[in-house]
C-alpha cells in the first residue's frame, strides 16, 4: 500500500514535497540523518573516552573522588574535601551503590581523624576490592557526562549556525584530546566544564525569554554548577556582562505562560524581571548546597563524638582579608553548611604557594603567563584553523538569515555569540590571575566555547560554491582525527605539533597537563618486554597514588610523591631508572625546583653525615633500633631526596630519555660512570635561588 510523506516544517523546499509511494520518504531521512550523525558521533566520544583508559592505574585525585563520594552516600559524611567537586563525587559512586564495594569501617582510624587519600588508598588496595572495577564504573559514569556536554556544544552551535555547524563542533569535540582525556577520569574538570557551559546558554536564552521550561533548565544548571567546583563562581561576572549587553543593547524581553505572551519593552521593567530571576537562582543554589549536605549544618555524622575529627586546616597561604570576612560571616550566621565553609576553607589557604613548572622554568604561585601557554601547546592546530576558517565565513556571509530557518539572521549573529565571547573572555581573565598553576584541566570548561564558534564554518556550506573554505573544513575534520588517533590512549599527554609534540611534552609543562600518575600499568608491561628476566637492577620515582605493589612493578623506590615507601639507605646502582615527569622537572619533593647553592650544601653535608652512619652501622647494627634511630632516619629522608634531585638535575641537562612510557614515565639505562658524573661531579645546574620554605609531605602512614 502506497503512503504519503507528511511535511516536517513550513520551510521545507518544494523538493521535498515531491509525492512518493512506498515505503521511502526523503523528507523523513532528511530530517532523521543529523540526529542519527549526532547519536553516533557521542556513541564514538563515549566508547573512545572510557576504554582508553581500561587498562590504566588511577590518576591522583581519582581515588580520593570516589573513596569521599562512597562515604558521602555511605554515612553522610561531610568533613572531607567538602565543596571542591561533590557533584562529580555524588554521580560517579552511583555504581556502588548497587556493586557494594568494601569499604573502610566507623572504627577506623584514618576514617575517624578525615584522612581522606589515607581512606582512598585502603578502599582500593586493602579491603579486597577490585581497583580495575572500581575506576571502570566511575569512569563510565563521567563519559555521561562529556556526552551530556558535546549534545549541548552541538544544539548551541547548531541554533547559531545550522545543522552543519552543529556537526562541526560535535565532531571537533568528539575528536578533542582534551575533552576524551578527562571524559574518562573522574575529576572535577568535565563536571564543571558541562555545568557553566549549560549555565551560560541557559541564562542567555531566558535573558530574552522567560518561560517555564527555561527557567526550570536554568535553575537546575545552577543548582549543578555550585556543586561542580568553587570555579562556579566565575558564573557571576558572567551574568553581569551578559545583563548589562541585553540591557545595553535594548531588545525586548519575552515572558510566556503557556497560550499567554507579554512583552517588556522598557528597561526598568526588564530589570524588576531580571532581579526578580537571580533571587530565584541564587535561592536555587543556596538550596542546592543544602540538599548536598542534607539538610544539615553539621559535617560530622555525630558531632557528639570526639573521635571524629577533621582534616588539619594549615593556611600556608594565608586568605585575602576580603575573603576572610567573608567566611567569618558564613561561618557565624551559618547560612551555609559546617562541610561547605570549612572545604572553601581549606581551598583558598593551601593552595597560593604551589610550586609549578613552565617550559624549564618553576614558580612558587601563579604567573599570568601559565594558561595562555598551556592553550598554545595543548590545542590541536586543527581547532585554530576551523576558527579562522569560522570568523571569515561568518564576516563574509551575506544571506538575510542563517543556514536554516531556525537560525538566527546573518545581522543578529554577532550577538548571538556575545556569550561565547563572554565566557572566553571571563574564564581567561580568572586564569591568568590564578595562584594555582599546576594543569592545563583547569582551563577545559573554556574549550566547548570555542567548538561552538568554530562551528560557524557551516555558514560556508550554506554559501555555495566555496570550494577553498570547505576544503579547509574537512582538511582541519581530518587532521583533528588523525591526532587523536595517534595519540590514543594517553590523550591526557597531547602535545601539539607546535610544542614538538608528546615526546617533547615534558619539557613544556607536567603534573596533569602531561602525568597524572596513570601509567604504572603501562610501566610493567615496558619492563615485562625489555627485561623479562630481570636481570637488570630497577628504580622507580613515581608520582600518583596508584599502588606499584598492586600493580606488579618491582623496583627500588626512589623519592616520590606520595610517598609511601619505607625510609632506607641503598646506593644507585646501574640499571632502569623510570621517573615520572613530574618528579623529573622538580616537582613534590623535599628539594624541589632547580638545583641550589642550598641544596648542594645541604648535599655535601648529609652526605658526611651518610659515610658516619655507615661507620656506625659496621660498628653495632642495633643502632637502627636505638634512640638514635629517628635522627638517623631523617638523615636518610633528606639524604636521599637531595641525591635524587641532584641525579634529576644532571640528566636534565646531559642525557635525554632512552624510552618514554605513555609519555610521562621517563626511562634511562644509567651506567657507573653516569650516577658517579651525576652524584660526585660539578653540579649540573647551580642556582642562586633561595631554598624554598614550602616543604611537601614525605610520607604517608598508609603503606603501599
């Protein structure tokens, strides 16, 4: 029986209309190819996100994010991390809530005193649970959220600039190493990456249009985004520009309930609609905040009990005066919770005097300079070429609307991205006045911001014959690919081509912006294929809170952080040395930064100290067990980290890696002449630097 294709939309050309028999129906696959494009283009970025890293230990902050979200739903327990990424900590334990993984008892001492990486490091590697399952269900949980944030870069492109656009972004963003790097690791960057990109959308649309649905989408964004990360704050300069543009500008505002329209003309009666919306929304994440915590001011599950005590607050920094007061005021009206205050708290006086490490060169604090380079080094080129491609499409676009009727006009669309351009712009202002520099992570939320406006190149297509700018578009598509491809599965090291590339990433910038402690895996197979037999002597200065007990990798433990090997004297020896790169450019250890007259006199003198140790040793063993022993033992600790960072210094400056494991676990085969050039020769680099105050913790009393 024949059947007849009914019209999608008014504007649908006369084409197709065309009467058909059958079964087929051209208007219907036209309007059905984009939605199946964009289920499969998220399907790919889900499935290319979470299996890269199966076969990855956990990166730093993971075990924390999950041991803290399970004891969050376990015992409504909030004196640990609180308000530095509940929302994430909340969605990613969803699982265990059915798995019912092992966890640390009420009587147990790191539990009752909020040592949480002490509670991270028992829930994975002590109480029999499975560490792979445990990350592999957290990390499926986060790659729902990317996906949640590549469908909103593909409507907000897409509204802007048709259904093309929309494809460029969400195939841009499917493709980017930034965001499959942290759509499958569970940390705080993808959650607030998605929540002040639907919070920004969000407000502008009901800054022109109040209805019931965009302001409960809006309220719910907010409610999410002051759970995500303190970084929501950001969230208010925002609004204000975005505000004082709609004002500025004089375009209506539009409120609708249901068949019922009203339209403000006049500026003051926007602004009462407008004041009356941000007390609806600050109530919304005032509430939010509540509902995370329960209703209940107290962090502690049982305040009564002294045995529950809370994480030391050290204020090594210090807080603005500003601040200051203001968490004084919080903390004596309590108008928010004990857990909330107390984790902003701790956020804003530990983390001012972070060392960092910039393209050979470390800071204490921030520098202006840290994330403009970071954006440089790690964006794809490709991404660079679709925006210049974008802008000049954009300008030289003269059709009276847009690629599709549903877009807006060509003459409005510079308006229309005045929140992209908001968000850009506000979120790099912040950046560059950060005090902590220590990943390229905490500028990802500006990327989906920049996927949008490249997606202006579909004006192109919509343009005709351009040959040259649509050349350029599926040229960039496919460069875009195939450095992803290249780069799976550490897309967390992507370096691009103008930095070297990943070989080379190390030498730019570490910690999370190259080595997050997840290679540890990929460090047993590297030695399972090169020295099966073990006949080759192997150390290991490792950064992260992986276990490398758990994960088979057997080798001497040099200074690391955290550090929870055994304080023991033993000499370099020939063989393996791998090192993170962390650990490798003078980070999170005793002696950190460069190489100082400091440290080589502080060298020289342990190292005396070291020799008289030995004499004491060979004359009576139980000197170790004496009440000498705690003063020996320092001797050792500060021994062997200066040893190490002298041995660091001079590789960095005579010998380049032999092999690279994942790009952030450095590997050189060091003879006897290298460690005597190393430790005994002129220093390799000497800097008249004053020795830092900050000292990083050595150990940690939960053994690997």
């Amino acid at each position: 029986m024949g059947s007849s294709c009914p019209s999608t939309s008014s504007h649908a050309p006369t084409s197709a209309t065309v009467a058909t028999t059958g079964r087929s129906c051209p208007g219907r696959a036209r309007t059905r190819w984009p939605a199946l494009a964009v289920f499969a283009l998220l399907s790919l970025y889900a499935t290319l996100a979470w299996t890269a890293t199966l076969n990855k230990g956990q990166s730093f902050d993971e075990g924390l994010q999950l041991a803290v979200g399970y004891n969050l739903w376990l015992n409504d327990d909030y004196r640990m991390e609180g308000a530095n990424g509940d929302l994430v900590k909340r969605w990613a334990t969803l699982p265990y809530l059915f798995t019912r993984p092992r966890f640390v008892s009420e009587e147990d001492r790191y539990w009752q005193a909020s040592a949480s990486y002490e509670i991270a490091h028992r829930f994975f590697f002590q109480l029999g649970n499975i560490p792979e399952a445990l990350l592999w269900q957290g990390r499926a949980m986060v790659a729902w959220l990317g996906m949640a944030t590549g469908l909103l870069i593909f409507g907000w492109a897409r509204s802007l600039f048709g259904t093309v656009g929309g494809l460029i972004a969400l195939t841009i963003f499917t493709f980017s190493p930034n965001m499959l790097a942290f759509g499958g690791i569970v940390s705080t960057d993808m959650s607030i990456t998605l929540t002040l990109f639907a919070a920004t959308w969000c407000i502008w649309r009901l800054l022109h249009e109040i209805t019931l649905a965009r302001a409960l989408a809006s309220l719910v964004a907010l409610g999410l985004l002051v759970l995500a990360k303190p970084t929501a704050l950001i969230v208010l300069p925002i609004t204000a520009i975005l505000i004082a543009v709609k004002l500025g500008v004089g375009k209506p505002l539009n409120l609708r309930w249901r068949s019922r329209r009203w339209t403000l003309q006049r500026r003051r009666t926007q602004l009462a609609a407008i004041a009356g919306a941000i007390v609806l929304h600050a109530f919304a994440g005032w509430t939010a905040i509540w509902a995370h915590y329960g209703f209940r001011y107290e962090a502690s599950p049982d305040p009564a009990d002294p045995a529950l005590r809370f994480s030391r607050l050290s204020y090594r920094d210090g807080i603005a005066t500003p601040l200051k007061v203001s968490l004084h005021w919080i903390h004596e009206t309590r108008i928010l919770p004990e857990g909330f205050h107390r984790g902003v708290n701790s956020l804003a006086g530990n983390d001012d005097e972070t060392v960092s490490f910039l393209n050979g060169k470390w800071t204490t604090g921030g520098r202006p300079e840290f994330f403009p380079y970071t954006l440089w080094v790690k964006t794809p080129p490709a991404l660079l070429v679709l925006l210049l491609v974008g802008a000049v499409a954009l300008w030289r676009a003269r059709l009276q609307g847009g690629p599709e009727p549903a877009t807006p006009r060509r003459n409005a669309l510079g308006y229309e991205i005045i929140p992209l351009v908001t968000l850009l712009g506000c979120y790099l202002a912040v950046a560059v006045t950060e005090d902590l520099n220590i990943g390229h992570r905490h500028v990802l939320p500006m990327y989906p911001a920049l996927y949008v406006l490249a997606g202006a190149g579909g004006l192109a297509f919509a343009a005709g014959r351009r040959w040259l700018p649509v050349t350029c578009i599926a040229g960039a598509l496919a460069w875009t690919v195939a450095e992803s491809i290249s780069i799976r599965p550490n897309y967390i090291a992507y370096f691009g081509p103008q930095a070297g590339g990943p070989n080379r990433g190390y030498q730019h910038l570490v910690d999370s912006s190259l080595d997050w402690g997840m290679s540890l895996p990929s460090l047993k197979r590297w030695f399972d294929a090169h020295d099966p037999d073990h006949k080759t002597l192997r150390f290991l200065a490792y950064f992260g809170t992986d276990s490398p007990s758990y994960q088979g990798v057997k080798a001497r433990r040099l200074p690391g952080f955290y550090d929870r090997r055994p304080i023991q004297g033993y000499p370099y020896q020939p063989g393996y040395y791998a090192i993170s790169a962390t650990l490798f450019q003078g980070l999170y250890t005793l002696a950190h930064g460069p190489w100082r007259k400091g440290y080589e006199e502080a060298y020289r003198q342990t190292e005396d100290h070291m020799q008289q140790l030995e004499t004491e040793f060979m004359k009576s063993p139980k000197i170790g067990a004496g009440p000498a022993a705690p003063a020996w033992m320092e001797t050792i600790a500060i021994y062997d980290s200066l040893r190490f960072a002298r041995l660091c210094a001079w590789l960095r400056h005579n010998r380049a890696p032999d092999h690279q494991v994942d790009h952030s676990i450095l590997i050189w085969k060091l003879s006897l002449e290298d460690l005597t050039a190393a430790l005994r020769g002129p220093p390799a680099e000497l800097t008249d630097d004053p020795v830092p105050k900050r000292a990083y913790g050595r150990h940690r009393p939960v053994k690997d």
